[in-house]
C-alpha cells in the first residue's frame, strides 16, 4: 500500500489521480484525521499502517504565490522544512521509503559560456543571456543535482519559501531511503488558479525570464516510475527537458487560445519589484538528464506545452 500525504492540494491531487488510474493500492491521508506533521501520530500511524512506500506531497506554499510567505514564516518553516525531518526521522525508524516533493526554486539563473568557459548567470535578463538564449541553446545548461543550491538561507538573496525548501532538502537527505523530486512551475490543460498557463492568462501584467517547467502529469508519472521501476533513491530534478521564456510561453497562448486580450509585460526587475512583488523570484534552469538517465520517459517542454493548450480545458 502507498501511503499519500497532501492529496487534498494540486500536486497530491494529481498524484491521487495518477495512482487511481494505475490502479494501485493507496490511501490518502489528510492532516484533518491524523495528524502527520506530529513525530508520534505520524510514527504511531505508520507503525500500524506499515505502507510499503511514502508520498509526500503535503507542503506550505504561499497563496497566490510566494509572496504570501513572507508573512506566514513560521507555518512556512513548519512545513516544509521541519514536517520533511519529521517524515524521514519516522519513516527511517521504521525502515519505509519515501518520496518528497521539493522544488527546483531553490536555484537562481542557469549555467552559461559567454566564450570564457562556463559561469553561472543569475540575472537571465541580461541582453547577453537573451541572445544566446535564442540563438546558441547549446551554450547553455541547467543545474544538476551535484550542485548546490544558490537560492537558499546559504546563498541569500532568496525567498523565505525557498529558504524552507532548500533546507527541507538538507535535513532528509541522508535520512533513511527517500526520493527528493524537484517540481518547477506546474502546468497543465486543466484551467486552475495553479496552473502556470492559467496564470499567464490571468496577469494584468506578466513577467518575462527563462525557466524550466514541469507538466503536472508528467511529473507525477515520472515520480511514481522512479519508485515502481526501482531507480536509486536520491535527489531529481523532474522538469520537462528545455526551458521556455514566459513572453515565448504567452505567444504560444495567442497561437493556440487565440485570447482577445493583448498580453502586458514588466518592463523590467526593477519595475516588477518595485510594484509587482514583495520577496525575490527564483528564476532558474534546471538540467534534468539524470532522471533521463536511470530510464524515465519525460517529454521536451515544448511538446509538453503545445499538447496542454491543444487540449485546453477552461475551468
Ligand atoms: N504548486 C507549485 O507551484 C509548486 C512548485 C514547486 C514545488 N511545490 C511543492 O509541492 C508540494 C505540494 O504543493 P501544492 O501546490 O500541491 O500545495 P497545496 O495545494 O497547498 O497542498 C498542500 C497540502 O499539504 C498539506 N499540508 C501539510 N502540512 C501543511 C502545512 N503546514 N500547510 C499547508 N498545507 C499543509 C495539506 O493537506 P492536508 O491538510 O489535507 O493534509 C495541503 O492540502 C509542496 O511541498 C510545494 O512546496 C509546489
């Protein structure tokens, strides 16, 4: 039996659905019956329970968006930082694998070679960093899993949300056998106030950098393999291979959704900070060749975009 925990949110949901049509053997478990953010509810709990493996989708992430966050520091620290240590102490007591939903926002810019080796680039808005973005793709990488985060409490400016996650990651790492699954800005069909295309569309004015994406289905498929075909416990970055740009993101929208509405961009980080946001974005690249290479199947980020808006479905 695989245990579920955070079913209720976005991402749990679409685990719930992912195990429901695989016909697999779960529960769901939410912390209005038990109480799992608990050391000894949650020991007591699996104790009895004993699922063969863990799925933690459960987190706090700031509503509408990272910003929310800043003013609820301590349930963010709660949970995602010590809830995780709480999961991996229990599950390691007791011998359970389990899988942890991190995120790739704990990195900043990408990896870059202006012609003098390679360099990491944290500001992706450089005209530099465009151009070559466009023109030589290959002249840019993502961040692996080898390399430390540096949008974190280690390697401020970040956001508080960020700071929560990265040190989530530290503290299960080592603890018992566990999956850390990076997500970076879900999307999908399915219209919701979550989904990265919907929010583009729902912008009165929209930001524009160069990201990584995951397409919420791909991502809980490729996660759920990862535990079914048995690939080493560790730390993947599950993004959709490339990245995309969000003005690249909103032409897309006009192709295929054809929007009445012109799509309004910042003009630029300082305007956008100054009346657009409260703490630091993570805009970032992630390289995810290692989930490639242990055999899981994900699709190109492009495609992954053109089918959701082929199959657009409004809320
Ligand atoms: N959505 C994104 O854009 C995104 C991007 C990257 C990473 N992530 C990560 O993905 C995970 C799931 O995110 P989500 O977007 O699905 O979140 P969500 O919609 O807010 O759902 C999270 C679920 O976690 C449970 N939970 C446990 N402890 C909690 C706490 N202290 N505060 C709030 N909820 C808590 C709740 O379920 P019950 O109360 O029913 O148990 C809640 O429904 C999180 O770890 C998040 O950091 C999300």
């Amino acid at each position: 039996m695989i245990l579920l925990l955070g079913a209720t949110g976005y991402i749990g949901h679409a685990f719930q659905t992912e195990l429901t049509r695989r016909g697999q053997r779960f529960v769901a478990l939410s912390r209005s019956e038990v109480d799992y953010t608990k050391f000894q509810s949650l020991y007591d709990y699996l104790k009895s329970s004993r699922p063969d493996f863990i799925v933690n989708a459960a987190g706090y992430t700031g509503k509408p968006n990272v910003d929310a966050c800043e003013a609820a520091k301590a349930d963010t620290l709660q949970g995602n930082t010590l809830f995780p240590q709480v999961l991996a102490h229990a599950c390691a007591a007791l011998d359970i694998p389990f899988g942890h939903v991190s995120s790739g926002c704990i990195f900043a810019g990408a990896w870059i070679d202006y012609g003098n080796g390679w360099v990491v680039e944290k500001d992706m808005t450089k005209p530099e960093f465009v151009a070559i973005a466009k023109h030589s793709p290959e002249k840019i990488r993502g961040f692996d899993e080898t390399m430390t985060p540096n949008f974190s409490f280690r390697d401020e400016p970040c956001s508080f949300y960020s700071g929560t996650k990265a040190l989530g990651e530290e503290a299960i790492k080592d603890v018992g056998q566990n999956f850390i699954w990076r997500l970076r800005i879900p999307f999908d069909e399915f219209d919701n106030p979550r989904n990265y295309l919907s929010k583009i569309q729902r912008y009165a004015k929209v930001y524009n950098n160069f990201n990584s994406l995951s397409h919420r289905g791909d991502f809980v498929n490729a996660c759920l393999d990862c535990w079914f075909q048995k690939v080493p416990f560790g730390t993947y970055n599950v993004t959709n291979p490339g990245y995309v740009s969000t003005a690249d993101v909103s032409e897309m929208i006009k192709e295929i959704l054809k929007p009445e509405r012109e799509f309004e961009f910042w003009k630029s980080d300082a305007e956008f900070y100054t009346t657009g946001a409260v703490t630091a974005r993570s805009n970032c690249i992630m390289d995810s060749s290692k989930l490639i290479n242990v055999g899981i199947i994900i699709r190109p980020v492009i495609a992954a975009l053109q089918t959701s808006l082929n199959n657009w479905k409004s809320e």
